[in-house]
C-alpha cells in the first residue's frame, strides 16, 4: 500500500475516534459545554493542554523555522516552553482560584466593568481568531499533500471535523478528543524522528542523535552532524546554522522581543488560560500544569534534532541534482505547489543558494516563460514543468547571476515531508500526516470555543440577556462556533504568512492585551477598570497597527528594528503603564472587589465556576 493508501487510513481512523469520542461526551449544559464541568483528571487536562497548546506550528512549523534559520529559529523554542512555565507557577492557579469561566468572565469580574468584559471578549474573538489561521492553513497543506485535493478542500474538510465534535461536546468534547489527538500526535511525531536519526546517525534517541556523528559511507561520514551543517551553510552561502545574532532579524534585542512575546503571550492566551479552568481544584490545576509540561517537552526537545536531520538531508538528496532526476519526494510536493524550481542558468541542475528563490512568480504558458505577479508569502509558484525563462533576465532588464537561488520551498513541509526525505516507509509518512491534522485541529478546537464563548457568555448572557435560559445559551454558543469555524476557514484559505508567523503574532496580540491585566488583576488591588480598558485597548491596537503596517503594508520595523513577531513585548509595557498610571488618577477599586483580589492570592480551595 502505498503513502495515499495508509494516509486514508491513518486519518480515517483517527477522525472516527475524535467523532466517536465527541458523541459519548456530549453535553446538555453550560458548565459542560465551557469548562467540561470542572471535573477533568489532572493527568488527562494534562495530556489535553498539551495537545491544545501544540499547535499545528509547533508539530508542522517550529521545525521548519529551526531547520532554514539555525540557532535562531530556536527562539521559538525557548519562547513558548519558557511561556508555559510562567503560565503554570505564576497565573494558572490563581485564575484557578478565581473560578470563572473565561479570561473576559474573569477581567469582568475583576474590573468591575461590563465594558471592560466587551473590550477583553473583543481582544480574545481577535486573538483567537488570528491563531486559528495558523492552523486551518496547517490542515490545508496537509490535506492537499497526502490527500491530493487541493489545499481549500482540505480546509473545508478540517472545517466540518472540527465543528462536529466542538459544537457537540463543548469543552467536555474538546477534552476528551484532545486526550486522543495528543497520543496520535506524540507518537506521529517520535516513530520518524526515531527511523531518522537512526539512518542519519545510528542513534535511536533523536535528542542524543543530534550531537552525533554522520554514519555511512558519504562525504561527510564520520563528521559530526551540527559542524557538517555549518560547513554546507557556508559553501551555499548562508550564515552558518549555529551561529546567533547573525543578521538584522535575529540581532539580540529582536532575539529578546520575539522570545519575551512569546512567553508572556502563552501566559496571556485566553484557549490555554481555559483549560485551567476544567479540574476540580486549585491543586489539581497546579498539577495538570506540571503534566502538560512534560508532555510538550518530549516534543519540544525533538523539535531540534527533527529540523538538522530534514536540513541535512534536503540538501543532500536536492543541491545540484539534475531537475530531470529529482527525487520522488520533490514531484510529490511540487504537485501540491509547495516546491518549486526555475532554471535560472540554464544548465538543468536545482541550485538551492542563499536568496530569494524568484524575483517573481514564474508562471508558464508553454516552452517560453515569462514573470508573473510578485510571490506572496504562502501563495507559491504554480511551476509544474521545467522550462528555462528565455532570454535569461529578471523582469527590469538585468541579467541573471550565474549562480541563483532557484528552488522556493514552503517552510510548513519540513516536517511532513521529513519522512519521505529520509526514505521511511509509506506507512510511517501517513502516520505524520495523521499527527498533523491531530495538531492542527485540536488547537483549532480549543480556539473556536473561545470564540464562542467570548460571544454567547461574555456578551450575550453577561450584558445582553441576564435571563437567557440554559437552553438558549446552549443554542447561541454552537451556532457561533458554526460562525467561528466559517471564519476560521476563509483565514485558512487566505493566509496572512506562513504558520508559524500568524501563530507568532497571535502570541504578541495575547502579550500586548491579556498578560498585563491579568498580572495586575492578581497582584495588585490598586487597578482599576479605568485603568485596565485604556490598558488593553493602548497594548493591541499599537501592537496590530504595527504588525499589519510593517508586515502587511510595506511600512519599515520602525521601533528600534523590531520586526512585528517581537513587538509585543512593547505593547505589553505599553499596556502595564497605561494601566499603571491611569489607575493612579482614578476611584480606587470597590471594597469587596479588592477583598476577592486578596482571597485570589492564597490559592487554596477550589472555588466553582459561578454565573454572577
């Protein structure tokens, strides 16, 4: 059986698990539906965060970076793992404690404010939404791949997956189906890494195989495989893989931007937050927090090794091949449209050197080629045959170099195509296109409840209708996950950029707004409803006018170099003082609401999720 025939395997039972799993958890109420009736093991909540939090960038994207950037792709490695240790010892418990069901639920409350609930609910459907992008573009590429439909099928198909087991189950659905989404992910995700460094290595343990030596009887057996790596770099032009700040990008204050973002842009993401509201007690939150970090960590610290091995050996079965031999793996994914080569030089070889791949999109009519629109991030060229571009000049006149960069590669198939780089066998290929979708899905899942829940609790029960009954806020919450997935998947279909940059500016959305006005709300009885609107409000639309404007409309990193992945970090201290200073010209809060803020902070007791 070939890699089609086990794909449709694979998938087709892991989507009648979710499907069978989100029936038997179906839900009749609204503390089922938003917060899986506060009765989830910690060991599961566990497995289920962790599946919720690796997203489809951390299992298709956070590879890819690492393996085209080196050592600083790595920032996001450290960002996001370093994020879920603050959200666990620092928030997590005492959001626990709290008992609402929601971030807004929560700065509502807190803040004394309905208004201030509107703008928190607001800044989570934009948050979330932004994040879902990420990971409806994540079950395109994956569909479109080893599914061979066309990458808006196969969002259309993640669509209607993940509205049946959300809109039945709620979170209790969710749950139990990202306990099952979790196991195919891990092990979809070990069983190549493991076949990999074994072939590239000898060695069984990926983590281990990373730091060894090249076996075999190529060039570079024998050769440690991190010093082979900068040593191709090097020939091919590129800064060497380990080393740190070596270009513009990844200077050390954007390093350090991008990495704080990150971090404090978990702590602050409303679809994480949640899943702390879903076990019984503040200790079983600490605890579920403890297993969700050491299941995202058996990924995590293979993410590294994942990213050298499919850079070792992209290079070594594609550089200088002649397009007319290329491997099978190349014309698997060049009908997808996710690799694509034009013969600059004309001497039919695919040269993969530092640069941009195209000048523009080559598009071909017949044996002649011409230029067409400018590539677009996530839209690649439709090149399906090789014809070298006569005469041989970019579209202004002047003539090519020698040697180009002729291969465009999508970052996001790094690791869905690592398995058939390496020369595993089918069965082991749809495996990880299983595990993708796994990935893709279940972050998609947690998010679109958030969404929903942002609009038929925090809004319509919260400040619409006090008196809708548990019928008719059943009902509104699953027509807006329905609208919630219908938007999810025009973003699927129209990417703003690649996975793991949507993903990243997601992360600096959630810094800019939530993290602060969290912290604050816990740690202090001076912050006032005031003081946390102008807050929220200052951090994310300076930080979403920066990302679109630099990232969407050609405007320059204006603030000190910072590209939009790292200025976050700035409109998180934006928010902090603007909440900070505002507060101090304002009526300090009521009475009985700092007596809660002081009852928060000895987080003991369980504390039930209430409705007023």
């Amino acid at each position: 059986m070939g890699i089609l025939g086990w794909t449709i395997v694979w998938v087709g039972l892991s989507f009648a698990l979710y499907i069978f799993v989100a029936w038997r958890s179906r839900v009749a109420d609204t503390k089922g539906f938003y917060v899986a009736g506060m009765g989830v093991p910690p060991i599961f909540n566990g497995m289920a965060t962790a599946a919720d939090w690796m997203s489809a960038a951390s299992f298709i994207s956070m590879a890819g970076l690492i393996s085209f950037l080196g050592y600083p792709g790595a920032y996001y490695l450290m960002g996001w793992t370093g994020g879920y240790v603050l959200l666990s010892l620092l928030l997590a418990p005492y959001l626990r404690k709290f008992g609402k069901y929601t971030v807004p639920d929560f700065v509502g409350d807190r803040y004394y404010s309905d208004s201030a609930r509107l703008v928190a609910a607001v800044c989570a459907i934009f948050v979330s939404f932004t994040y879902v992008a990420g990971q409806m573009r994540g079950v395109g590429i994956v569909f479109s791949r080893f599914l061979e439909v066309d990458i808006n099928t196969g969002v259309i198909i993640g669509m209607c997956i993940v509205f049946i087991y959300a809109a039945l189950g709620g979170m209790k659905g969710i749950t139990w189906t990202q306990v099952c989404q979790y196991c195919v992910l891990i092990v979809a995700y070990l069983i190549p890494a493991i076949g990999i460094s074994m072939i590239v290595t000898g060695v069984p343990i990926p983590q281990i195989g990373f730091g060894s030596t090249i076996t075999g009887d190529g060039a570079y057996a024998g050769k440690m495989l991190l010093d082979t790596l900068n040593v191709i770099a090097r020939d091919l032009g590129f800064v060497e893989y380990t080393k740190t700040f070596a270009t513009t990008n990844t200077n050390m204050l954007n390093v350090f931007c991008i990495t704080f973002a990150l971090m404090v842009g978990t702590a602050g993401l409303p679809h994480v937050i949640i899943r702390f509201y879903t076990v019984p007690t503040v200790r079983a939150a600490r605890l579920s927090g403890g297993f969700a970090l050491l299941f995202i960590a058996i990924l995590y610290t293979t993410a590294p090794a994942v990213a050298a091995f499919a850079r070792f050996n992209m290079v070594e079965t594609l550089n200088e091949v002649s397009y007319e031999h290329r491997p099978e793996w190349y014309k698997n994914w060049e009908k997808a449209g996710l690799i694509a080569w034009v013969d600059y030089n004309g001497d039919g070889k695919i040269q993969y050197r530092n640069g941009k791949a195209f000048i523009g999109r080559p598009v071909f009519t017949g044996k002649k080629g011409k230029f067409g629109e400018p590539l677009v991030a996530n839209k690649p060229p439709k090149v399906q045959k090789k014809y070298p571009l006569t005469p041989q000049k970019y579209p202004d006149g002047k003539a090519v170099p020698q040697v180009a960069n002729e291969l465009y590669i999508d970052r996001d198939i790094m690791v869905l195509a690592s398995p058939e780089i390496g020369g595993l066998p089918p069965w082991v290929v749809g495996l990880v296109a299983a595990g993708g979708l796994a990935a893709a899905l279940s972050t998609a899942a947690g998010l679109l409840l958030v969404v929903a829940s942002s609009i038929s609790h925090d809004l319509y029960y919260r400040v619409v209708n006090r008196k809708a009954s548990e019928k008719q806020r059943l009902l509104v919450g699953r027509i807006m996950i329905g609208v919630a997935v219908a938007c999810a998947g025009y973003f699927g279909i129209h990417p703003p950029a690649f996975v793991a940059q949507v993903v990243a500016f997601a992360f600096g959305l959630a810094a800019s707004s939530f993290f602060p006005i969290i912290v604050l709300g816990i740690f202090t009885k001076s912050a006032t409803r005031e003081g946390a609107i102008c807050g929220m409000l200052a951090g994310i639309i300076f930080t979403a006018i920066y990302i679109i404007n630099a990232k969407f409309m050609g405007g320059a990193n204006w603030f000190l170099g910072i590209t939009p992945e790292g200025i976050g970090t700035v409109g998180m201290i934006l928010n902090f003082i603007v909440t900070i200073v505002v507060s101090s010209f304002t009526k300090a809060p009521p009475a009985e609401v700092q007596e809660i803020v002081e009852n928060v902070r000895v987080p003991r007791g369980a504390g039930e999720a209430t409705d007023h």
